[in-house]
C-alpha cells in the first residue's frame, strides 16, 4: 500500500513512545533522529503517577523504578530554618496504581523504549538524521530528511513531529510558537554530597525559598542530587558556570557541599510557549515541539509522553477504519490540557518560588500546609498537580 507507515520526526522519549505505541497497534513506523543515538544528557527526571500508569503496558515502568528512586512525598521549604509544607502522594491510592512521583532520568525511558523499537519488525529507527521540510497533499506527506550527507525524501500516511523546541516541523508548517522566555538562566548541576543527611526531614523532591534571598531546588537521584540554581540575573551565565561560582553556590546550601564535585552542569533558558495549533492536515504536533513550560513541578516531558499516547492512540483507530474527524481531537484535547494545565500550572510553581518578600513566602507557606493538613484538600491539589486532573479534563472532551 502506498504511504504503509506513519512517519516521526524526533528520537526522544516522546517520538520514541508514540513509535511504540503505533507498532503496539500493528502500525509500521519509520523515526528519524537528529542525533547519532540516545542523548544522555540533564533532563527531565521526574515521572508522575499517570506517566507510571501509562507506560506499564509495556514492562517500562518496571525498568525505570528499579533505575530510579521512588519519592512518596515532596515538599515546598524555607532554607535554612527547615519550615515546611510536605505532600504526601499516598492520598492518591485511589485514583492510579503508582501514587508517587519516581525519579529517574529521561534518557533511561529513551532507552527502554529504543530496546523494544530496534527490535520490533514494524519500527524503523534511523539515527543521524534531522528533518528538514514538510510536504503534504490529499494522499500523504513527504519528510524531507538531511542523512548521510544528502537529502532524502521519505513518505508516509501521516506524519509526527515531536523533534523538540526547535522543531523543523513545525517551522516548515509555518506554526506560530507564541509565548515567551523568562529574564533569568538556571544553572543544572549534579553532585555526590549526600543533602538529606544535612537537611533533617528532607524529600527527595524539594522546593526551597533560601533565606533574604532566591529560591533553589534539589532533586534526588540513585547516588546523586540534582540541584537547581538561579544566578542573578545580571551576572553572564558563563561566570556562574566556572567552577568557583559553582562551588559557592553548593556551599551556600550547606557548609561543604562546595569541596564535593560537581559531577555535571548545564545552563538553560526557562520558556513557556504553545503552538498556534497542533494539526495542519497530515502532521500533527508533539512535546516539546507543540509546547514548552517552566520545568517547575517535572511537567514538560510527562506532558509530552501523556501527547505521544493520546495521539497515536487516534491515529490506530482511523488506521483501522474510524472517521478520520477523530483526529481532530487530538487538538482538542490535548492543546488546552497544555495551555491551562501544563503551562499554568507550571507559571504558577515558578512564580512563586521567585516570591523574595519573607512575609509573603511565609503566608504562602502557611497557606500550602493547610491544604497537607486536610486529606480532602490534598487529595485535589495533588491530582491537579500531579497531572491527573488535567488527563480527566482531556478525556472528557469530546
């Protein structure tokens, strides 16, 4: 048959899983990745519970537990004094199968998906090479595709863009990325120094307002902490990465976290955008091409995994000879799922951790470990922020 395969552009955890579940359904895929393999890089390492959920079909969820570090609780914290709202995940027994957060990194998902696809007589995964135009007409679309050092055009019945931020996809559909990049640069860097043995009543996952001055985070991993640091915005990044700075910053935290070295390090520019829309005819958008957010509160890639499911989903029942209008839905669902959800709720996470008056860090506080204090209050709070309720939302759309 002509045009026998869906196309995907992007070899990241998001395109990675779309292909997977495609193939699941009996759909040949052809992925196309820019770089030469996996990128094992800082990224994402928060999963939440619906992300678990949905990634047990396929034995995944399992890997990436024994990989990574369950975190029952995390907490929202005034640094040095310790005072602190802690969320407890054991309120959502009830609502999925995994009422935690796990902590593993993202490439670790990218690659229990890679081991199932190279082997998968459906699945084609060609690594070394970057999409670089779209065409499409009423019979399929044709990716253009930059591998080996010439271009080749490759077709399909359908095509998914999920090559990131800077998406050739999207950019040669001419979709508007609209949003906007916020002033400050974090600072990502990993370390051996054992935090929760210094932090009394530390979680794994912890949100910290330093005293009479910024905010950082510190996320734990297998052996390791993830920190999260916010030089001032004034300083060139470039000095806050040289090794003086970083080990300032360290033993800012705690008294000689700064002799323990800094294992990795990465700068990055906080965005939230959206995509203007999420299909144009035969190509639809994913993740991080379809839209971006604060990484505060771990909801951009889970966002991006919980598109890849949705879509490939309606893509196998009009494969299998439902009305092709269903695709339609995909927008529907999953862009305001996005915009008021994801981006929000991550916009809100961020601004206030950026509060810096004492006063109005301590009403905040208060007010949050109110809501731990009553099940009923913590139990909604919990399912909004662990992307529960915006999965419910999305379902509903019709």
């Amino acid at each position: 048959m002509k045009n026998d395969c869906v196309l995907i552009a992007g070899g990241g955890p998001v395109g990675l899983t779309a292909a997977l579940c495609l193939a699941d359904a009996g759909i040949r895929v052809r992925l196309f990745e820019a770089e030469p393999d996996i990128v094992e890089e800082l990224r994402a390492s928060t999963f939440h519970p619906p992300t678990l959920d949905m990634l047990e079909r396929f034995g995944i969820t399992a890997e990436l537990i024994a990989q990574g570090l369950i975190c029952p609780t995390w907490q929202i914290r005034l640094h040095p004094s310790g005072d602190r709202a802690v969320f407890d995940l054991s309120v959502l027994e009830g609502d999925t199968a995994h009422p935690y957060r796990l902590q593993c990194e993202q490439w670790k998902l990218s690659r229990s998906l890679q081991t199932r696809l190279v082997s998968h007589p459906l699945v084609e995964l060609v690594f070394n090479a970057r999409a670089s135009g779209v065409e499409q007409d009423a019979d399929g679309v044709r990716l253009r595709v930059e591998q080996d050092g010439r271009e080749v055009i490759h077709t399909g019945r359908w095509l998914i863009g999920a090559d990131g931020a800077r998406s050739a996809v999207r950019k040669a559909l001419d979709i508007s990325f609209d949003g906007e990049s916020y002033p400050e640069t974090t600072v990502l860097a990993t370390t051996h120094f054992p935090f929760h043995e210094h932090l009394p009543g530390l979680s794994n996952v912890t949100y910290c307002w330093r005293e009479n001055a910024g905010n950082f985070s510190l996320l734990r991993l297998p052996g390791v902490w993830r920190v999260s640091i916010y030089p001032p915005e004034d300083a060139p990044v470039e000095a806050a990465l040289e090794e003086p700075a970083m080990r300032a910053a360290l033993e800012a935290i705690v008294p000689g976290a700064g002799a323990s070295p800094v294992l990795e390090k990465r700068p990055y520019r906080v965005h939230q955008r959206i995509a203007a829309r999420y299909r144009e005819g035969r190509v639809f958008l994913c993740g991080d091409a379809a839209h971006l957010n604060s990484p505060s509160g771990g909801m951009g890639m889970n966002g991006g995994v919980h598109d890849a499911f949705n879509l490939a989903e309606k893509i196998a029942k009009v494969w299998n000879g439902e009305d092709a209008a269903l695709l339609d839905l995909y927008e529907r669902q999953r862009r305001p799922a996005a915009m008021d959800q994801i981006i929000a709720q991550a916009d809100a996470n961020r601004a206030r951790m950026r509060e810096r008056d004492p006063a109005r860090r301590r009403e905040i506080l208060r007010g949050l470990q109110a809501t731990t204090s009553d099940r009923d209050k913590l139990r909604t709070y919990l399912l909004k922020s662990s992307m529960i309720t915006g999965l419910r939302q999305a379902a509903a759309v019709v």
